[in-house]
C-alpha cells in the first residue's frame, strides 16, 4: 500500500547515478561516529544471533552495513531490501566476493523474504517514513524474526520542540567540519528539516513498543541521530 513507501520526491537522488556514485562519501560526514555505528551494530546483533545467522536488512543499498557484517561474522546470510534499483548496484559492487551470502531485493519491507530471521537492522532509513508508514515497517520486521531476536535501528531523531533549529544547525556545522560541500549541506540541512518525518525520540521508542518490540534501550546518541536496541 502507498503508506509503505517513502516519499518518492525524497528517493529521487537515490535513483541517479551521479549521486549514487558519490554516495559512500556522505554518511561518514553527515554521521558522527558511523564507522563505530556499525562496530556497535555488529556487537549488539551478535549478542544473540547464532554463528550462522540469517539477518534482514532494511535500506540495504550502498551495501555499507552489510559490508561491515559480512566481513566481521564469515558464516552470516543476509537479506538485503532496498526500493533504489541503483543503489541495490552500489551494494552488490561494493559486497564484491562477500554478496554470494546475500540476498538483495528491490523493494520495500512487504517485499522482504518471509523469515524467521535471526536479526534485523535499519540504519539511516526510517525517518524517510512517516509515522503510519515507520509502523507498519516495523510490525512487519517484527513479523519476520524469531522470538527473542535483536533489532538494531538508527536515524534522525531528535528533540521536535522550541530547540529544533539548534539541532539542525548543528547537524549542519558538523558535516561542513567533515568538508562536506556547503551546498549540499545546505541543502541537506533543508530536505532533513522540511522533508523528513522526524520525531522526539520518545515518540520514535513508542512507535517501536507499539509494533511489538520489547526492551527498547538507547544506545547511539549524536546530534541529530539516535540508535536503539531491541527484541521481537
């Protein structure tokens, strides 16, 4: 249904080559910490899941985390789902030798295999949803794991109240810091303030209780950014 699907004006860039080829060099600018992110992903996944585990990753494309998972845990299988048909490309090519174990698909969460999986991620992906959609996505990752099984998440959230333009300009500061591009920061800066569903982070942890998910912890928190931790 339309609901489960991201804002096509937002996906745009994530269709264009161009940007697609650039693509690897943002989140480490945009991102504070996104190397450790994904050591910390990788930590908490394998605090439950098996040697051999069999992962679902949403917002797959570009193929950064599943790079990162594959090469840490030689004996993992992964799922990857992305709606971005080029940026699913960018994954494969960035997965070289490693894509034999995974599994991409173009798509959205309904598109994903049925599972059960062992674990799941979503980094930087659900804030392109909005809160009706974000549930859905995550009622149906939820769905889709065993029992008992972690799921790591991380996108935008951060205080939606009088402080909001702070944060945003600190999000902006750091990434121009980083030498990303002062337009495309500006830009950036724009899109993340006007065009994304972004939500207080209470509001993001109730969303995950409401689809299901139990012991819902903080672990990630930078500027703009937040990460939890949590169990089907």
């Amino acid at each position: 249904m339309a609901t489960d699907h991201a804002n096509d004006t937002l996906l745009k860039p994530f269709r264009d080559p161009a940007f697609v080829a650039r693509y690897v060099e943002g989140p480490p600018r945009f991102v504070p910490g996104f190397a450790d992110l994904h050591r910390m992903t990788d930590l908490l996944l394998a605090e439950r899941a098996p040697e051999d585990a069999r992962l679902l990753v949403l917002g797959a494309g570009g193929g950064l985390e599943l790079k990162a998972l594959a090469q840490a845990h030689p004996l993992w299988r992964f799922a990857g789902v992305d709606p971005a048909p080029e940026m699913l490309k960018l994954a494969k090519d960035m997965l070289g030798p490693l894509a034999s174990r995974v599994t991409l698909v173009e798509g959205y969460i309904d598109d994903a295999p049925e599972g059960p999986f062992d674990g799941a991620v979503c980094l930087l992906t659900l804030h392109f949803l909005d809160a009706t959609a974000r549930r859905h996505a995550e009622e149906q990752i939820h769905r889709r794991l065993r029992l008992g099984a972690p799921f790591v998440v991380a996108h935008a959230s951060f205080p939606q109240g009088a402080g909001r333009e702070n944060w945003l300009a600190r999000y902006a500061r750091f990434a121009l810091g980083r030498g990303a591009d002062p337009a495309q920061v500006e830009k950036m800066r724009t899109d993340v303030g006007n065009a994304l569903s972004l939500y207080d982070p209470a509001e993001d942890e109730a969303l995950l209780r409401a689809a299901g998910f139990r012991d819902v912890q903080l672990f990630y928190a930078a500027f703009t950014w937040r990460g939890w931790i949590c169990h089907a």
